[in-house]
C-alpha cells in the first residue's frame, strides 16, 4: 500500500543505520541414560565432548546475541505499528529484510531482479448478517431470523447467501484416543454443522493442550481445529453455540467491525464459514438447550429436522502484501536443484484499539534469528552443496497467507524441496515444571537422572514428521553439538499452527523451531524486554547447524 514519504524516508533511514551498525557482528545411536552420549527414545540429554567440526563450529559462533537483538529492537518498535497485514508498519518491515539480505550479499529471489513476491489478497470488513432457521415439528414449520450483532457474530466473509440443512455434532470434536469422535455416522457433506463451544466435562479434556486446542481465548485459536475437522468432513458451514457470557461480549463490541483477510485465489484448504451464535439459535434448531444436558457423541439432533439460510453483506477490496525471498545457490552440481528452504513469519497483529501489539516473541524473533542465520551463510566461506532460501512470509496471523501463496504458485519446484525449516515464537524457554509432566506423561526410564542433567534454558522440542531420517539425524547431531537437551515433537503438520503447515500438506518435509507460549501471547505486552535474547540465540544455533546438516549430507 502507499505510505506517507516521510514515513517511509525515516524507516529506510533507521533500517539502513541498524543493519550497517549489526553487520560487524548418520543414523543416531540410542545409548541409555548412564552414558555420555544420550537418547531414550525421543529425548536426548546435553553432551559434552562432542562438538561441532571445526568449519561448523565457527560458523555457529558467529550468530550473537546482539545481531539479534538489534534485530527485534526495530521490527517491535512503535515505529512499526505492529507489522499488521495490509499496513505500512509490515510494508517496513518487508523493506528492512530485503535490505539486510542486499547487504549480506544474498541474490534476491522473489520477482524479477526483486527480492518481493506479491501475495494478492482479498481484504473484507463490514461484515454483517442474518440466520434465518425454518424448523419442522410434525406438519408445522417454524420460522424465526435472528441478526447479527444480537444472537450472531459472522467471521469475515464476501457477500453471499447460503441455505442447507443443519445436523448437530456435539462439540465438534475427533480425537479417537480419548475415544471421542462427534461425527461418527454424520453425513455433513454440503450441510451446516451445529457444534457446542469448549470441551466436555472430565480431566482428561482440561490439560493444557487440549484447552489450548479447543478453548484457547482468542477465536481464530479456539475454532481452528474444530473448523478443519468439519472442512474435510465436507461442511458447508459451522455454527459455534457460546456461552451465558456470549450476550455481554456482542453488547461490549457490536460497534466494532471484523477486518479480515483471505486468499485470492480459491484456498481449497479454506476453512468453512463460521457463525458463532446464542443459544436461542441453538433452541431454534434443535428445539431445546444443548446445554441443558451432557453432550455425548449419541445427541445428535435428526438431520432433516431443521434448514437455515446465512445472507451475509460485506465489502471486499484487493489489497497485495508481500513475501520476501532471497537465495544462496548450492555448491555441488549433483545437489544444488535441491533446495532447504528456512522461513519465519514477519506479520504480527498491528494495532487494535488504538493500541499497538509489537510482536517481540511472535514473530520478530523468528525473523532475527533467520536474518542472522542468512547473513552467517553468506558470509562463510564454506558453501552449501544445496541451494539455500530465505524467506519471510507475509500474512501468517491471517491464516498462514504468505507461506500457502508461495506452496500454491511455488518459485522453487516442490517436488525438489530438500526440507522446509520454520522459525516462530522462538524467544522464551520452556519452564522446569513443563518438562517434568513431558517426561512424567511420556513414562521415560529413568526420569530422575535425566531431569538432573539438563537445565530449562538448554531444553528445545523441534517438530518433526515421521518417516524422513535425514531430518531426525539433522536435529539429534544439532542438539548435541550446541550441548542441547531436546525431546522430538513427532506430527505430521497439517493442522499446525504456523507456516509449515501448507508444506506438510504439500508433502513437503518440515522441521517446527519454536520456542514456548507466555502469557503475553498476542497481547501489547509481547515486548523486547520481555525476550530471553540469550533463548533466541540458542534456537537460531540449533536452527543453522540443521540446516548446515540438511544442505551439505
């Protein structure tokens, strides 16, 4: 988008100034925990006495804390506002990277002679809406509209009417092994899904993690499992029945407009539409409260029973947003069509409320450490045998929008992606108590000399999919040449909740860095001050010697 010159003259100005003043800056064993060199299982103990070779480990010295730092300090300054999609604070921070990446002497990659690719994006606010139930109790039909802003809130969509019928899921939720699976024997191809917000009752569904995946506070992070799991079912659509407290929040913000973004191009992965409704909607529907009694995966409501049609009005605009890419061609003639691509979101939230949301820890650590990481590449004299690229993906918090335009209409071949490595939220350690219940919850042997030999600060947890050994070995040897605990995170990737997701879907392989949550995630408290820059250091570490491995085995 354009920006006021002056804005733009005096960010070029403190990019150029910050870059110039940083810029001087095999298969593995399984041995038991009484030796020096340890892995049980997925886990794998700090060791000493086994370090890098000698080119790699000068190589991963060269990535400082300062580098880093100077890094975060710009992209979450108030000066950047942020980095919100489709702003002047991202257009900045966009500038900044290619202009790191020119200065290390790194080949752009985007368009032609640029380093930018155009990601078109389709940008809808004003979003508004009614539901409209027609229910069928014996020859009586039973007709009721309910509006936006008063029993419903409508995620942002185009202009568009929809009419189905509706079937109730219960919560909407598949996780076989806890032996729940609220769709067995639906048939919701084409149809509205009724599902209930949160979790059902018991402590096994209240543990972090599935409180985070089905109950998280912010709504794109509550419904985005939920959402997937009735897009591969075939939903048309998702009505999300809230609680007591739904009433009060529309009140509190029914002035307040969504702004959203989404692809160009038709996403075949794009989440069906979400409706968040009150529960004399769910009433109208099912004719009584789907709260009043526990909802087990028998409570389904018969499936010709109720029809709703959504008429939703809205305005849509194109707006382009912008990946940044830069490459390193590889050294060896057999290996350099093969690339190992490393990226990290620049994106965060902008401002909201007048108020800024820097976006320290998500993302600007992540784009730090892969500027520092570039430049380490490019400044060493030994070459990768495979082709390197550095990119930095616009639109992440939107719905990974950068990463899934560049899988779609990809510059390097995807069939001749080596790997992928993502950096997100790597700039706060994982806590003691944290990886006492991992180890406790896996049943390690042994568990008491383990927790003795590594540190909180030393501990990372790298995603990795089953059934690509090279990967397994490139973060084991990582992990143990910078003196790194580690447990490895198996998943297959195509739910996940950052920019690999789109190349797990792909079939691409990936490798997840990150880092931990804390409780100023996406918050105006996600500040540099807040960082651990000494934890950013030692992910970027960790990431480059895996790389290093990826490009040159």
């Amino acid at each position: 988008m354009n920006r006021p010159s002056t804005f733009s003259m005096s960010i070029r100005c403190i990019a150029f100034t910050l870059i110039f003043s940083t810029s001087t800056f095999i298969a593995a064993q399984t041995p038991s925990l009484t030796t020096p060199d340890v892995a049980i299982t997925d886990f794998v103990a700090p060791v000493s006495g086994k370090p890098f070779p000698a080119p790699l480990a000068s190589r991963v010295a060269d990535i400082s804390a300062a580098g880093i730092g100077a890094h975060i300090n710009l992209l979450a300054s108030p000066a950047l506002e942020g980095r919100g999609l489709g702003t002047r604070g991202l257009e900045a921070a966009t500038e900044y990277a290619a202009a790191t990446l020119r200065l290390a002497g790194i080949p752009p990659y985007g368009a032609i002679d640029s380093y930018y690719q155009a990601v078109p994006l389709r940008q809808i606010t004003g979003t508004r809406g009614q539901v409209e139930i027609e229910r069928r109790d014996h020859d009586e039909i039973a007709t009721r509209t309910f509006a936006s802003g008063v029993d419903c809130l409508f995620s942002a969509q185009p202009a568009q009417t929809l009419k189905a019928p509706v079937v109730f899921a219960g919560f909407g939720i598949r996780e076989l092994q806890l032996g729940r699976d609220d769709y067995a024997g639906l048939d919701v191809r084409g149809r509205i899904v009724l599902i209930v917000a949160g979790v059902p009752g018991g402590a096994a569904w209240h543990t972090p993690e599935l409180l985070a995946r089905y109950a998280a506070s912010g709504t794109r992070e509550r419904y985005a499992v939920k959402l997937e799991t009735a897009r591969a079912l075939g939903a048309a659509a998702v009505f999300a029945v809230e609680d007591e407290g739904f009433a009060t929040g529309l009140a509190e913000n029914v002035a307040d407009e969504e702004r959203a973004f989404r692809s160009y191009d038709r996403d075949p992965h794009e989440p069906p539409m979400l409706v968040r409704v009150s529960r004399s909607v769910a009433y109208a529907i099912a004719g009584e409260d789907v709260f009043a009694q526990p909802v087990s995966n028998s409570t389904h409501t018969p499936q010709s029973v109720a029809t709703a049609t959504i008429r939703i009005s809205g305005e849509e605009h194109l707006i382009v947003s912008r990946n940044v890419l830069g490459i390193l061609l590889g050294s060896d003639p057999k290996l350099r069509d093969e690339a190992v691509i490393i990226g990290a979101h620049i994106d965060h939230l902008g401002m909201a409320d007048g108020v800024i949301h820097p976006g320290a820890d998500d993302n600007a650590s992540g784009v730090a450490a892969l500027l520092e990481i570039a430049k380490t590449f490019a400044a060493s004299p030994e070459k990768p045998k495979r082709t390197l690229i550095f990119a930095f993906w616009t639109g992440e918090e939107e719905g990974h929008l950068g990463s899934a335009f560049n899988v779609n209409h990809p510059r390097w071949p995807l069939a001749h992606i080596h790997a992928y490595l993502n950096l997100d939220m790597i700039g706060h350690p994982w806590l003691t108590s944290e990886i006492r219940k991992l180890v406790d919850d896996n049943h390690l042997p042994d568990a008491a000399t383990y927790l003795a030999s590594i540190t909180a600060e030393s501990f990372v947890e790298p995603g990795v999919p089953r059934g690509f050994p090279a990967l397994e070995r490139a973060v084991r040897d990582s992990a143990r040449g910078n003196g790194l605990a580690m447990h490895i995170d198996w998943t297959d990737g195509t739910y996940g909740g950052s920019d690999y997701r789109d190349f797990a879907r792909a079939g691409v392989p990936f490798i997840r860095f990150f880092g931990n949550f804390f409780p100023d995630y996406h918050k105006p408290g996600d500040t540099p001050d807040r960082l651990d820059i000494a934890q950013v250091q030692r992910i970027a570490r960790f990431a480059f010697a895996t790389a290093w491995e990826l490009a040159n085995r």
